[in-house]
C-alpha cells in the first residue's frame, strides 16, 4: 500500500494540494435521464461540500483556492486542479475542454484530478481526456461505491456494475490514473460482498482508492432509512476492520488516496465519531503505521 502523500512525493517530486473546482454540472441520476434524487446518501452539493463557487470562472476557483492553503504549502508546493463535485464529464466535450484547458493553464496546476462515473465516459469526453492527459498528468476518479448491482440499486446509483471495468480498461489506455471510490457499510452490504468490490476494483486495474464509511447526512434518503433503523452504521474500529482487510486484497503498488471520509458537520447525522478529525487522523495513523 502506499499513502497519497507518498504517491505525489514520487511522482512530483514534492507535495501537492488540490484546489477543488465545481462546474455547472449534475448527474444523470438526478436530472432524470437515469433516475431523480441522486444516490441516496449524496448531499445537496454532490461529494463537493468543500469545493468552490461554481459561478465563478475556474481560473478564479483555482486562484481562490490556491490563496487559502498557500501558507502552509509553501512555496515547493504544487496544485492538482480537482473538478470535484457532481459528474464533470456529464456536460458537452466543450464545455470540459474549455474547463480542462483553463485549469491546465493557472499557475502552479500540475495535474488535474476529474471525479465521475463510468456512465459517463462517451467517445468525445474520452478523446477530451486523452487531450488532457497528453498535457499533464491525469486522475479519474470514479465513484463506484459498490460492485453489487444489487446495492447499486437501493442506492440509486443507476449504472451497472459492468460499466465500471470497461471505463477502467478505456481510462487506463488513454494514460489516466484511475482512482476508485467504494463506500463500506452501504445498507444490506456484508463484509464478503465488500471484499467482492475490492477484489473486482483490484481485478480491473484500478490505481487508486479512495475509502469511506457510509455517513448520513440530513436531506437525503438515507437520512429515512436510518431513522427507520434500516441502514447499520459502522463503528470506527470495525469500519477499519474492513478497511484493513481491503488493504491485504490489494498489491502493494494500490496508492490509497482516502482512508474514510468526513461528512460535512453542520449536516452529519452519523456516525459522529468521524467528526472528531484529529482523532481518526491519529487512529488512522498509529494503525496503518503511517
Ligand atoms: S453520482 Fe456522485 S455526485 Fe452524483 S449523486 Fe451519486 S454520489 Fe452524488
């Protein structure tokens, strides 16, 4: 296993920051081509509660969010400009191209990190991110969550499970780094069909993951499961468990992006132990011997 910081060091040379960006995007689970309401457990903000402005021009975004690490960066330090929120490639190949382009060009940017979803990966996106990756080096990060179709569908996720080798393989030829997404703890999940998704990921050459325990925000749909008692939500030694027993499933060259993410606190419900940060960040630590 090797830890993102690590990762960067290796391949930049020093550290890198990321400098989240929000386009005017959605996702084809909340328009209504695919499906309405999104995945259930996703916010208001789509996974980009801590982006920027989406009104403002992505060279601002960047430079706004460049000024606020900047001091503790330092100068050495580089920028991955981090298109984070919703589906960045559900939009025109212009429309990203342009994105791209600007954010490709802003001081100190030397790579580009774009979240979406296998679904989304059309032949002009994919030849926009071939152009990308040819400029500077390239992250996708798909946000997977689950390789059980089942799962996939109380969550809403509204794409197969199949789409997601493919879109790694397609991803792979054009030079990206594919970074997973994968939420342990999903509702009706046991520890074996996570594995499944780990060794599926591991299976379809995925580089990267990036782990979470399943949160409950407020305004979603899972906030109603779980006050219906019917989502379980994992324990913080227990959900480490899991991600422990990942770890072992993966080779040794996976570069773990994320061990568990940290919902937004004006909206977390639970599990509350991922609010205090200090404390996971130590626990994560001391147990991962990092
Ligand atoms: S695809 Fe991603 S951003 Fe969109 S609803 Fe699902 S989790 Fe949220």
């Amino acid at each position: 296993m090797i830890t993102a910081n690590k990762h960067f060091r290796d391949a930049f040379g020093h550290k890198m920051y990321k400098a989240s960006i929000s386009l005017d995007v959605t996702c084809p689970n909340r328009d209504g081509s695919k499906g309405v309401g999104g995945c259930i457990f996703c916010s208001e903000g789509g996974s980009g509660e801590f982006a920027a402005q989406r009104s403002d021009p992505v060279s601002k975004q960047i430079e706004d969010a460049v000024d606020q690490v900047k001091g503790k960066a330092g100068k050495d330090a580089g920028y991955i400009a981090y298109f984070q929120s919703f589906t960045n490639t559900y939009c025109s190949s212009n429309y990203l191209e342009n994105a791209l382009t600007e954010a490709s060009e802003c001081e100190g940017i030397e790579a580009v990190s774009v979240a979406t979803r296998p679904d989304c990966l059309g032949p002009e996106i994919m030849d926009v991110l071939e152009r990308q990756a040819k400029r500077m080096p390239l992250y996708v990060e798909l946000g997977l969550q689950t390789g059980n179709d089942n799962t996939a569908r109380i969550i809403n996720r509204c794409y197969e499970t199949k789409e997601y080798p493919e879109a790694v393989a397609a991803l792979k030829d054009i030079g990206a780094n594919v970074i997973t997404h994968i939420i342990f703890g999903l509702p009706g999940e046991t520890k074996d069909i996570m594995m499944d998704t780990v060794k599926m990921c591991r299976d379809s050459g995925s580089d990267g993951y990036k782990f979470t325990c399943l949160y409950v925000l407020k305004n979603t749909p899972l906030e109603k499961l779980y006050y219906d008692n019917k989502v379980e939500i994992l324990e913080m030694e227990e959900y480490f468990d899991i991600v422990e027993e990942a770890i072992r499933i993966l080779p040794e060259s996976a570069v773990i992006h994320r061990f568990t993410g940290d919902g937004p606190k004006k909206s977390l419900i639970a599990p509350l132990w991922t609010m205090n940060k200090r404390q996971v960040i130590n626990y994560i630590n001391r147990r991962f011997g990092l």
